[in-house]
C-alpha cells in the first residue's frame, strides 16, 4: 500500500511530467497491438495463440521494456516532441513487422522494407492481404495507424504551442522540473523486462509452468519473439555485417566442401581467394545439342503433395501429369519410319521426377535467385537487396546464343528480383496486365507466354522463363466461377494448383504444336514450400514451418534424353538447376554453382541439400531432415513429419558443417568474394 501512496502523493508532479503520457500512451498503443496479433488469424486461419503457446510472456517483457527504456533515454535527454515523432515511426514499423510476422511467418528486416514498402506493392492488393488478411484485420490497422500519427502530431504541436507561449523557458523547454528518478526507474524497470529473456535465452532453460497461464522457460529469438522492430532491424542487420566478415580457414573449406560435388575441390580456380568458384565441369554432357529450354517456376508447389500424383492423385494438377506420362509428345513432330506402326503407339520422350526435391531457401526472392546463382540464400538477409551488383553470373547469363524471354504474373519489385530480372534479360520481359476477371492472373500470364513462345525461332535455340501466382498464400488466387473458396486452406490450395494446371496446359498445348518440340525441354518446380496445413508447422524452433520440399521435374519429347518417365529417389535442390541448363545449353564453363547436373549425376545417398533462412539451416536427405539454429546447439531429425531432438553423432557432424559452410558464404556474400570480377 506504501507504493500506491507514494505514487498518489507524487500524482500532481508525475501528470505534468510529458513523459509520464507518452510512456503511458505507447503501453496502451503495445497492448492494443498484441491484442490485434492475436486476434487476427494468419492467412491460413491457424490460432497465433495456439502457435505462440507458453511465449507471449516474453514477447509482452521484451515490447514493454523496450518502450520503458526508450523513453528513459529521451527523458534523460528532455526532448519529449523527439520521442513522440520516434513513436509514431517505431509504431508503424511495428505494425509492418507484426503483419509481416503474421502474414509471412517471417521477421521485418531493411530487405523487407525495401520489399513491402515500395510505393509499387503499397497500392496494390497486398496491402488489404498484408494488413490484417481482410478488410476488418485493414480497417483496424489502419484505424490504430492513423491514431498514433494523429495523436503524435497532435502531441507535437500542443507541446511546441505550450513551449512558446510559457512565460519562463529554458534550453527550449518549459521549467517543468523532470525529476531523474521517473527515467531512472524506467531503465531500471525496462532492462529486467528485456534482460530476463535474454537470460533465458543464453542459460537454456527449459520446461513449462501453468501459472495460472502457460509459461514456455525456453526462449527463443527470431519470429517467435515480438521484440521491438526499430531497434531489432537497426541491432540485427549491422551485427550482421561486422560478424560476417569471416576469416576462411581450411576446416570452413571442409565444411563447405561436404555439400559439394566430389570433382568440385579439384577444379577451385583459386581456393584461397574464390572458394566456390570452379572451373568449368569435365564430365560428358547428357546433351549433345543445344535445347530450347522452357523454365517454369511454380509458386509454392509442394513436393508433399505433388508426389501423390505418383500414389494416384493425378486430379491435383492433370496436365502436369500428361506431360510428365508422354500424352503431349506423341503430338511431336517424330514420325516413324515404318508406315505400318501407327503413330500414337510410337514410344516418345519421358522426364524426370525427384521426388526428394529441396527448396534452394525461403521465402520466394531467396528460392529464385539460389536457382538463378547456385548457391544458398545468406542465412539471414535477401540476397538481391544488398548484393544486386556483385559478382555473380546466373545462369540465364550463360545462354549465350539463345534468345531469352520472360514472363511474369507479379512484379519484380515484390519479391524484390528486378535487379536479377534486368541483368539477365535486359528488356527483354514482360509483366501482365491489368486483369478484367479478379484473380486470373494465371490466365493472363499463360497467354502472354503462349504470345512469346510464337515469336521465338525455330532453326536457333531459345529460352523462355515463366511463374505462376495462384497458388500463393493464402490460396484465394483463382476465379469464383473455376471453383469455391471454402475456409479449409487445404482444399483452396488443391483448387488453386488446377487452376494453374489448366492454364499451364495451354502452354503445354502451343509447345506441342510447334515443329521444334522434340528440340524442347520444359524445366518445372516450385520456387519454395508452403505452409498449408498441421503438418507444416510441426517443425521445431527456429524455422517454424516445413518450407523446403518442392516439386522438381525435367521433361521433353526427345527420346535421347528419355525414353519414360523416370521417377528419381536421390536427393535434388534448387542448386542443381544451373548446371543442368548448361548441359542442356551445351554450355561448358567456370562457375560458382554448388549443385550437379541432374541428366547424368546423382548426389550421394549420405549427402544432403543446403537451405538456409532465418538463421536457421535446413538439410534435406532421402529418408530424412535435419534441423536448427546456427548459433543454437539443439539439432532436429524429422521423419515423416514427426521431429525430435538428435544427439547421433553423424547428425551433429552434418550441423556442424551447416554451419561452417554458413560462414564460408557469409564471408564470401560480404566481400564480393564468389567469383573473379
């Protein structure tokens, strides 16, 4: 009772304190927030209550102590108009970071603001589906948006009028005396909120206490924990920078070296300077002429899913499938030479099918350019908003001789690839239209491609790149007529997948119907997974949903390069797609690819494919994943979509040289390092 008469005699000081309602006004705006994340479902309607289970107390400790610390320093300072226009910045970063979080299952970063904020995307559809996913989660954010600016300004302007207009002045500020107590208790009582995680965090504890709510002990740092976006991004990304700067040693090397192929140490052109560029490859080549190559990228088609076709589910994408079985190439133009063997009998072409398939990385702008450049995302930033200009050459850049065309149902600047889309097809590329019927984005884009593919040549070899969009999260991306839209993210997935496949089949269609067909092979996978269901979100701390398993399929009618449709066991990754172009293109040449040409080579049964995100490193086997942070000790086995906890030796060697190589590209990434200029 002693505090509470304390604070009541100190009440007629404390109210004249400015600090006090700001201090006041932003715990309000933290509560509210919080309130609204869990509130609004993610796009998928999954419970973020359920999902964030036993850590809400430390996303509460950690946003609270941040306002109280912040607060004290512009105290300390008595500049209360500079901590009010702080506020309204850091609030509406926060909102952005929250939705990002809800909406993208990741954490805002410079890369995403550059994304997201792009005046491009901000007036678009993606802000209604960013913000709150529906026009109520909008209408709220937008509301709360537009009072703290209202009530920031508002605050400015009364203090500033007040400050004129007071008769006695000092040092620009009105003689309140702002005792140092009020900011010292703020930092004292901010830094036990935010050091206790933290605490936490490097103790690593565990366990879990009903108190009278569920208390998860074990902290976690990344997207599980709502810490305060300004300074997180500012802390992170500059942390980032100093510690990448890795010195190369011959045991990183090693590391890295374990997820190459065998041949790839021996061809180094320089192993002390360039690493992970080689010289060219000295294998022989599936191909023995160049191919038009058809590339295609998927959005977010799942390996899980798309290997039922092979159990029998052939309704999820049927066109896909009569390709992948040979019922377009019996249209090529092959023809028998006996007249008596009819023509439809005739044995034409085949493809590959992986169905152990890995994303290169995660989200869509770390999945394409690992396929674009051969090797891993960085760990932890986007690659292309920082390293556009390096020294990298993606594969479309050695098609020399081709002529290359791509085609686009989203804009570049969303998933933040229009550095990579110009330097690799100059003007060369096309983005739709806008569309008359709502969400047939697809349709418009196999029509702009069919128009492409009419104008490329049929005596020269050319090149055409392709992605699709309805099968985005959160799957409502096909027309009302073609099918319902019901709550189950499931089901909308399943209806989204056929709506591409139907459009995709009229690509397919105006492929086969030219002359050059059998000339022809079409490139089909998923740019990375997706979270549709339970089963997706089963995976441990730190990634927190299973987005690694693609689709991956090679095909074409000439029956020198298959004869049927071959389903492959072995290992395959986003990586392996450049060096697999250069085959096809007859290409033979220095590279930083880390991946193998998929016509003639297998990786290891005991290797597995790299993928990296959110600090976390992802490894893909034939049987099985392995899982966890860089910097944390525990390592994850999944089997079947159940993990545990790992402590085999072999598992804990193969995260030791995630993490290794993690170093290796860091280093690289940040010195300009992956090839000679």
């Amino acid at each position: 009772m002693s505090f509470f008469r304390k604070i009541i005699a100190l009440w007629p000081e404390l109210k004249k304190n400015p600090f006090v309602w700001i201090t006041f006004a932003a715990l309000l705006v933290q509560v509210v927030m919080l309130v609204l994340f869990y509130s609004l479902p993610d796009p998928l309607g999954l419970s973020l209550m359920e999902m964030y289970s036993g850590k809400a107390i430390w996303q509460v400790f950690m946003a609270f102590g941040a306002i109280l610390v912040v607060t004290a320093l512009f105290a300390f300072a008595k500049a209360p108009r500079a901590c009010a226009v702080f506020y309204i910045v850091y609030f509406f970063m926060a909102i952005a970071d929250y939705e990002v979080v809800r909406f993208n299952h990741q954490r805002l970063s410079y890369s995403f603001i550059r994304t997201y904020f792009h005046p491009a995307n901000i007036t678009d559809a993606t802000t209604i589906s960013t913000l709150g996913g529906d026009l109520l989660g909008t209408v709220l954010w937008l509301a709360l948006l537009f009072l703290i600016v209202a009530g920031g300004v508002s605050f400015v302007v009364f203090w500033t009028v007040r400050q004129k207009h007071s008769l006695v002045v000092q040092n620009g500020n009105r003689c309140v005396k702002l005792s140092r107590k009020l900011p010292r208790t703020m930092v004292a009582s901010g830094l036990v909120l935010s050091v206790v995680p933290l605490v936490l965090f490097v103790a690593g504890i565990r366990g879990t206490t009903e108190f009278p709510f569920k208390i998860d002990w074990r902290m976690t740092l990344g997207k599980y924990t709502l810490t305060a976006p300004v300074l997180h991004i500012a802390a992170l990304e500059t942390f980032e920078f100093v510690r990448d700067d890795y010195t190369i040693t011959d045991e990183l090397i090693q590391d890295m070296d374990a997820f190459l192929p065998s041949d790839f140490a021996a061809a180094r052109v320089n192993v002390d300077e360039y690493p992970a560029y080689r010289n060219a490859p000295t294998h022989e080549y599936k191909a023995k002429k160049p191919y038009n190559i058809v590339f295609v990228f998927g959005e977010s088609y799942k390996g899980r899913l798309f290997n039922r076709m092979l159990e029998g589910d052939t309704a999820l994408a049927p066109n896909l499938w009569k390709l992948a079985t040979g019922g377009y190439y019996k249209k090529g133009a092959q023809q028998s030479t006996d007249s008596a063997l009819a023509v439809d009998s005739i044995p034409l072409g085949g493809g590959l099918w992986f169905k152990n398939a890995f994303s290169g990385s995660y989200p869509t702008v770390r999945g394409t350019t690992a396929t674009y450049l051969g090797f891993p995302s960085h760990p932890n930033r986007d690659v292309p908003c920082f390293y556009a200009s390096n020294h990298f050459t993606g594969f479309q850049e050695y098609l020399d001789g081709y002529a290359k065309w791509y085609m686009t149902v989203s804009n570049p600047v969303f998933d933040h690839t229009l550095p990579f889309v110009e330097k690799f097809y100059g003007d060369n590329w096309r983005l739709i239209g806008e569309t008359k019927i709502a969400e047939s984005d697809d349709s418009l884009g196999m029509d702009l491609a069919v128009d492409l593919l009419s104008k490329m040549p049929v005596d020269d070899p050319w090149f055409l790149a392709a992605n699709t969009i309805s099968t985005h999260i959160p799957f409502y991306g096909y027309p009302d007529e073609f099918a319902p839209k019901p709550e189950d993210a499931m089901e909308r997935y399943r209806n989204a997948v056929r709506y591409t496949d139907t459009q995709m089949g009229r690509l397919f269609d105006a492929l086969s119907a030219r002359e050059d067909f059998d000339r022809t092979v079409i490139v089909l996978l998923g740019d990375h997974d997706t979270p549709v269901d339970s089963v997706d979100y089963v995976i441990p701390q730190p990634l927190g949903v299973a987005a690694a398993q693609i689709f991956m399929g090679i095909f074409s009618a000439d029956t020198s390069l298959f004869k049927t449709l071959e389903v492959r066991e072995d290992v395959a990754s986003q990586l392996d797609v450049g060096p697999t172009i250069l085959d096809l293109a007859q290409v033979r040449a220095a590279n930083h690819f880390w991946g193998y040409d998929l016509l003639v080579e297998e990786r290891p049964e005991g290797q597995p494919a790299l993928f990296y995100s959110q600090n976390a490193y992802y490894l893909g086997f034939r049987d099985h994943v392995l899982v966890g942070g860089i910097d944390n000790d525990d390592v994850y086995r999944g089997v079947n979509g159940a993990f545990s906890v790992s402590t085999d030796s072999m598992d804990i060697a193969w995260k030791n040289h995630a993490v290794g190589a993690s170093k290796v590209l860091r280093s690289l990434l940040r010195n300009d390092n992956m090839r000679p200029e």
